[in-house]
C-alpha cells in the first residue's frame, strides 16, 4: 500500500488520558470501495467499528468489534456472496522497538499477534480495523451453486478424494477388472 491508507481514523495518543475513550467510525461511500478494490472483492456495503482505547505509557489498546456487510466472489463460480462480517478485536498499538542493525527481524510472541507499530503521535484505528476486516473475510467463499459447477468442472468433494485414495479403493478396482 502507498501513501494514507483508504480508512483512515487518526486518534492522537495525548487524548487517550487515564479513562478509556470510546469511539465509533465507520467508513463512507468512497472509503468502503478503495478497500473493495485493496482487498480484491466487489463490494464492502457497510463497515463500522465500537472501539474503547486504553493508554498505559506509549502503549495503546484497542478492544472492540467491527461489523460490516461484504460481497466476494465465489471461488467457483465468480457469483457474487454477500456475507455478514462481525469480529471482535483487541490491538496493541507499540512504537516500534529499537533497531539495533540494518536488517533485524523483529519477532513476536504468540501473545503479541495483534500488535501494529505506529510512528508519530497517534494510532490509526481505521486502518487497524480494515486490516482486521480484511483477515476476516472467508477466503473462500461458496455460492449456493458451487457444489454443481465443481462437479460439472469434474472436481471431486473431499469426501471423495479420501474414498479414491484409500487402499481398499485400489484393492476393489483390482477386484472389479479381475470379475471381469
């Protein structure tokens, strides 16, 4: 991604005092399609987000849920699948730790997953919150005639495959040319 991100909701770390503050944003019209097109699905009709941000130090924690109303492609048959997104979060907004060499790796633990780095004097909520949208969605969506189309393409269910590759399934092929 280049230059500011498609949502963004700046909120600057100094008005984050000792009580949590509490936000809602939600995306607009030219906002929600710049992310369609970001994330590679024909449309986000609606994205919202309840957040409470909590300052401890340079820290910042953002719990909260998003809820926002999509449209994917199906994998099989490119039919638009509208679907409900609702997703809770919490982030932990850090400055970035100290490099100590041109190419360090920085790694996390289990527990640090949802962390973002921020520059700066603020954190951008939005921009977490498409992310989080974005690590949502069903990344592979089924129309109600997915099913159909794969068979017709010739694809088999899973269930199949197991049965195909079982080595009694070998054994009865052998049987039925032997009967034969």
């Amino acid at each position: 991604m280049t230059g500011e991100p498609e949502f963004s909701r700046p909120v600057r770390i100094d008005m984050i005092a000792g009580q949590p503050r509490s936000l809602s944003i939600a995306a607009d019209q030219k906002e929600r399609r710049a992310l369609a097109t970001r994330f590679g699905i024909p449309a986000i009709e609606r994205l919202s987000a309840e957040a409470e941000l909590k300052r401890r130090g340079e820290e910042v924690t953002a719990t909260g849920t998003l809820s926002a109303s999509v449209v994917q492609s199906c994998v099989a048959t490119g039919v638009d699948v509208p679907a409900e997104v609702v997703e809770e979060f919490s982030i932990v907004f850090r400055p970035p730790p100290e490099a100590t060499g041109a190419e360090e790796e920085v790694e996390l633990r289990e527990g640090e997953l949802d962390v973002v780095f921020y520059q700066g004097s603020k954190v951008d909520l939005g921009e977490a919150v498409a992310e989080t949208l974005a690590l949502s969605l069903d990344p592979f969506p089924r129309s109600a005639e997915a099913d159909a189309a794969l068979r017709e393409a010739g694809v088999v269910s899973e269930e199949e495959a197991r049965v195909e590759a079982s080595p009694f399934a070998g054994l009865a092929a052998l049987k039925d040319k032997l009967t034969k």
